[in-house]
C-alpha cells in the first residue's frame, strides 16, 4: 500500500468515526451556534429581501426580468435620475441602470461596466444577494456567461457597522480554530490515550502519515465551515478571493493543533493551556472592533492576518490591492511554523 493510500485510509476512518466523537460534534455545532445567536442578537435574522431600484434605457425587460428574483425586491424606476434618488432616500439598497443595446453589449468580447450605486447603511450580506441576483438575470441575455464589471458609487454617508459585521473577526478566528487547531490537536491526543497509536505507526503508517491525515481533517472541515459562516451571515463576496485566507488560516491553525497534540499529554492539559493562551488568538478579533484602537497591535498577533482579510473582503470588497501584502505574511507564517513540525513530529514515535 502507497504512503497516499495509507494517509487516505487513516482519513476516511476519522470522518466514520467522527459523529461518534464528541469533539468533532462540537466542532461542527459551536459555529452554528454562534451564528444563530448573532443572527438573531445583531443581524437581519427577521430582515426583508434586498431592495434593488433599477431601470433599462432598452424598455425596461432587465427590471422586468429581476421582478421574476425571489430573492429580491425590485422597484422599477421611470428614468435615472429617480433610481440615484431613491438610493438617497434609502429606499433601496442597490441601484443599477441598464444601458440600450444591453444584450448585445453582453454577447460581446469586450467587458462591461455597470454602475452599481450603494445605499451607505445597507448591509454588505444584502448588497451581496444583488450582484449575485443581477448577474444571474444578465445570464438570461448572455448564457456564455455575462462579461461584466461592477463599479460600485456609494450614495450618502457610510453607515456604524453593524454589530454582526464587527463580529466577523471573532466569528472566523472561532470557526477555524475550533475546526482546524482542536480537530487535529484531539485526533492526536486521543490516539495516545488510547494507545492506538502504535498500531498506526507499525502499520506500517509514519509519523509524517498520521500528522498529514489529521491535519487534512482539520483543514477540509475549517474551510468547509467557514465558507458556510460567510455564506450564511454575510453571504460570499468574491469566493475565490476568500478561499485564500481562509485555506491558508486553516494550513496555519492546523499546524499549531499538531504541535499541540504532540507537546500535551491528555486533553485536560490541551484545553488548559488553549484557555491560557486564548487571548493570543482572540485578541485581534477583539482588537478590530475599537476604531480608536492602533492597528499595529492587532498585527503583532498571527490570527490577525486571517480575519482582517476576510473581513476587508467580505465587508469592504477590497481585493488584492489593498491585502494582498498581509496574505503574504500569512503565506510566511505557514511556512515558518511548519518546521517546528517537521521536528516535533518525530517525538510521536516515542509516545508509543
């Protein structure tokens, strides 16, 4: 049997048994909790849908064609002056105007731009759903697939985040450190505990196997639930863009929950010194929700530079440009505590 098959087979043997461990139970259940909680303290739990006022210069059968959206609402504008005047009185969160000859534009090679106004106090979830929504629509004109580039104008004055989106921090660095450092930092120490380990290591599986294959649980479920955490509170702005983080976090969060497990005897002595230590992981999350606090203290701790980029993405739409220098750094970091790891792994070995 290959090293790949070995590592498979220690794979799909931790997700059979995983709903019978309470842990991976409670990886699985703590961040829907907590979303829940959020959704109805501080988010649009009980908001409408989306409202989008738009209008077509080619005789309005795009609007016509949005009204069909379940998703959202749809106001149908009589020019363009009234769709800018009706994002000014908040009436609507998005505004849009579609140009003549629009399906033909759409058939072309050459990309689109479509200005997309935004109302400032509308939620980034809801301006989310109607890009999606009006891009599905532009679909119907275009089936190849719509070339087209949004150019968001904010209309009036950027609205206090609100509680929920200043929660985004906590929420992510929760989600992948529940997932990916506790998963794997368990597997390992259960397997001690259990004296199983041995078995696995003479099976004739290494270490480097065994660390692979629960580092691999971790990170799968990690990025899974964390991309059903932005879906569900905030809804997926550029995904591809998001996935960056959120694998590389989970790379990182993973490798720390190994080094944890191999340094810890029992699980007590795990989630004694995770509660020690809490603050180095939680503190940027806290950190970031105090305007008035310097950023650089944010940036000296690790899990800074996986939630401030999925937050500037999801709420801000910000792309490569504005932190890509801070992916980077996350890039480094995985690096750099992978050799740590490479050491302490053979120390499992010796716990047999």
């Amino acid at each position: 049997m290959s090293s790949f098959n070995r590592i498979l087979a220690i794979i799909k043997k931790g997700f059979k048994l995983g709903p019978k461990n309470p842990l991976f139970l409670i990886a699985l259940a703590v961040p829907l909790i907590y979303t829940l909680i959020m959704q109805v303290l501080f988010g649009g739990f009980w908001k409408t849908k989306p409202v989008i006022v738009g209008y077509d210069k080619s005789g309005q059968e795009v609007v016509r064609e949005l009204k069909k959206s379940d998703a959202i609402k749809t106001i149908e504008a009589k020019d363009v002056s009234e769709v800018k005047d009706i994002v000014e009185e908040k009436k609507a969160d998005v505004g849009i105007v579609f140009p003549k000859n629009l399906a033909e534009k759409l058939k072309g090679k050459d990309k689109m731009s479509l200005k997309f106004l935004i109302n400032g106090e509308s939620l980034a979830k809801d301006r989310n759903i109607a890009g999606i929504t009006i891009l599905n629509t532009l679909r119907e004109f275009a089936p190849e697939g719509p070339t087209v580039n949004f150019k968001q104008v904010n209309i009036g004055n950027e609205k206090a985040l609100t509680l929920l989106e200043l929660f985004l921090p906590f929420i992510v660095i929760v989600t992948v450190l529940i997932n990916a450092f506790f998963l794997p930092a368990a597997f390992v120490i259960q397997e001690k505990e259990k004296k199983t380990l041995a078995s696995i290591l003479v099976s004739p599986s290494s270490y480097v196997e065994v660390l692979v294959a629960f580092g691999f649980m971790g990170v799968v479920l990690a990025i899974f639930m964390g991309m059903v955490m932005l879906l569900v509170n905030f809804g997926l702005n550029q995904p591809f863009m998001l996935l960056i983080p959120i694998v590389l976090g989970s790379l990182l969060m993973a490798e720390w929950g190994l080094v944890a497990g191999i340094m810890f005897k029992d699980t007590n002595a795990l989630f004694a010194n995770v509660k020690m230590m809490g603050i180095i992981f939680y503190a940027p999350a806290i950190l970031l929700m105090f305007e008035n606090v310097p950023k650089w203290i944010a940036k000296i701790f690790p899990t800074y530079y996986i939630a401030n980029p999925v937050f500037r993405i999801s709420i801000y739409n910000e792309g490569w440009a504005q932190i890509g220098w801070e992916i980077y750094v996350l890039i480094a970091l995985v690096v750099v505590f992978f050799i740590p790891l490479m050491f302490l792994g053979k120390r499992l070995g010796t716990q047999t």
